[in-house]
C-alpha cells in the first residue's frame, strides 16, 4: 500500500500541506481514496488547497490517516468457537435444572436429616455479646457483595463462624471476633467460589493489613480442627432453593426469602430458638405473604400449607415462628440501628413488608 500510494503522490512534484500534524492528516486523506475493483485500483482525486510553503514529499515520512468510524448497524455473529461454547453451557444449564427437578425431594430429605447440625450456643462461653455479632455479620454482608460473592457464600460464613465459636473450647474475646469472621469468609469464599477471593487481598484490602497472612492461615487450620474437618451441612438458603424448586415458586420468592433469611441471622436469640429448617420455612411465609400483596397470581392459602407440608413442619409451630420473623422485620431498624448494609445491598426493602399480616 506504500509503495503504491508513493507513486501516485511522486506524480506531483510538490505538494502543499500545513506543519499542523491534525491539518496534515485531514489534507492526505482529502488528497486521495483507494478503492479495489476486480483487483485493479482506482484513483480518485480530491482538491487540496496549495499554499505558498512546498515540502518533497519524498523528504517526509509518509503519514496515513484512518477514516472515520462509522457506527456498525449490522450485528457481528459470534465466532463458532464462542457459539459452540453458549451452547454447551445452555446444556449444562439445562441439565442442572433437570437434575434439581429430579432429585430436589431426595436433597430437601438430606437437608432435613443435617437440620441437627444447626449452630447453637455460640456465644456461651465467650466474651463477646450479641450486637457485635450482628455487626460482625452486617460487614460480611458489605465484604462479600463488594467482591460479588454469591449469597450462599455468605450463608455458609456465617454458619462456619457460628458452628467454630460454639463448639472450640477456647475462651475468645471481642478483639477475636474479627480474625474468626475473616477466617470464615476466606474459607466459605473457597468452597462455594469459583474464583475464590485470595489470600493476598484478604489479608491487604479486606483485613487492611491489621491481621497479617499467618495469622489467617493458622486460624483456617484451627477452624478445620475444632470442626474435624467436616464442613458438611445445610444452610437456609440451601432449603428455601429445593423448596422453591420443587412448588416452582423460586422466580416470585427468591429476593424476599433471601433478604428475610439473612436478617435473621441477625438476632442471635432467634437464631437460637429456632433450626435452620424453622428459619427457612418461616422466611418463605413471610415472603409469600408480602409478595401476594403485589401479585395476585400468588395465595397464600394455597401456598402456604403447601411451604409447611414440603418441610414437614407443624403448622401452628411454623405460623409462630413466621410471625417472630415479621415482627423482626418491621423493628429491625431500631433493634439494628446503624446496620444499612442488609437494606444498601439487598433488592428487597423492608418498606415491602411492613403492611403484611400473617
């Protein structure tokens, strides 16, 4: 293209173009257009303005400007490699949901068995006291969606914090209360997270230098001690998803049963008197409930004995327990004060709840 573009400027001796590296550019592409037509080229001149200065074009580097771009209307198919690749993970998708319609049942049964394995007493035999907890877990919250963890990550921090803290014989105090929460966010964000957070950025951007690399490590072999390295077990989002699943209500429930069961992991004496199956149910009437106040489509006659007879609750016992989590709803501002990260991250707003009546 240079060597062609040179003969066709060699054919005027001297041209006239302005020192202003912008005006020189604009000058050359008004200077001439290529074109290729059945492989021969044709030239098109366009009139250049003449000035007194004459420069060789020979003794300058010659400078090509690209046109302008155009908006594209036409859009670009994928390559078959990228096709290829949404189509499998279509299938994979596909087969997943097929996989938790088959067995949801099955899982929910297992889910039901791990309810013993709910934390309890965590605080018991330590110094540290209920409304540092809820702080504690307000800033897992803020932690864990400022990296897009997925909430079953923060479910399952939580329950590993809560399950170390009431079985370990070690006394621990306040201060101790964030290298545990930490640790527990580290090791949850490695077994749900593909990309799990590293341990550098823990220890640097989450910790901000105040626990040091060593500190983290010796506190996850602790954990995994007192745990006997059994880090199987259920959390509430785990049963309200199998649930949702098989009554097919997981598209209207999810965001309203998933704010209501992180705030009840707030209150640790709530959490206290009632199982993690308990929790779940509680939070699905709650939303089922609320929602039907917007979609009509939605009973709650209907769903409701639906929610209870899946988990194999008893009703009375489940409507007590669903009416300690509304009143949890409607005051948590004033029992939680100055605790935004739930509302700040969360779809659902508090606002939705505070007509609803079970």
């Amino acid at each position: 293209m240079k060597d062609i573009s040179r003969r066709i400027f060699e054919k005027e001796n001297y041209a006239e173009v302005s020192n202003n590296p912008r005006q020189l550019n604009k000058s050359l592409t008004q200077l001439v257009s290529l074109t290729m037509i059945n492989n021969t080229r044709k030239t098109e001149f366009k009139g250049i303005d003449i000035k007194n200065n004459y420069v060789s074009i020979s003794q300058r580097p010659l400078v090509f400007c690209k046109p302008e771009q155009r908006v594209k209307t036409t859009k670009t198919l994928p390559s078959p490699q990228k096709q290829s690749q949404e189509r499998s993970n279509e299938s994979q998708s596909k087969e997943l949901c097929n996989l938790i319609v088959n067995y949801s049942e099955p899982i929910l049964d297992y889910y039901i068995e791990l309810n013993t394995q709910t934390p309890k007493n965590s605080l018991q035999n330590h110094s540290i006291n209920v409304s540092l907890r809820a702080k504690m877990i307000d800033w897992i919250i803020e932690v864990l969606s400022s990296y897009k963890c997925k909430d079953q990550t923060f479910y399952l921090s939580v329950r590993l914090m809560d399950l170390y803290l009431s079985k370990t014989t070690q006394k621990h105090m306040p201060q101790d209360l964030h290298l545990v929460g930490v640790t527990s966010m580290f090791m949850a964000c490695k077994y749900e997270e593909i990309y799990p957070v590293k341990l550098q950025i823990v220890h640097e951007k989450i910790a901000h230098k105040k626990l040091s690399k060593e500190e983290i490590k010796d506190k996850e072999t602790n954990i995994l001690q007192v745990l006997d390295f059994n880090l199987n077990g259920t959390t509430i989002l785990d049963i309200i998803t199998m649930v949702l699943s098989i009554l097919n209500l997981h598209q209207q429930l999810y965001e309203a049963a998933n704010f209501l069961s992180k705030l009840t992991l707030f209150d640790y004496e709530f959490t206290n008197q009632y199982s993690y199956v308990q929790l779940a149910c509680a939070a699905l009437i709650v939303s089922t409930k609320t929602i039907e106040q917007i979609d009509q489509s939605l009973s709650s006659e209907v769903t409701i004995p639906l929610i209870i007879s899946t988990l194999k609750l008893d009703y009375k016992d489940s409507i007590t327990c669903a009416n300690r989590l509304l009143e949890l709803a409607k005051g948590f501002e004033k029992q939680f004060p100055n605790l935004e990260n739930l509302k700040k991250f969360s779809k659902f707003r508090i606002s939705d709840i505070l007509k609803t009546q079970c």
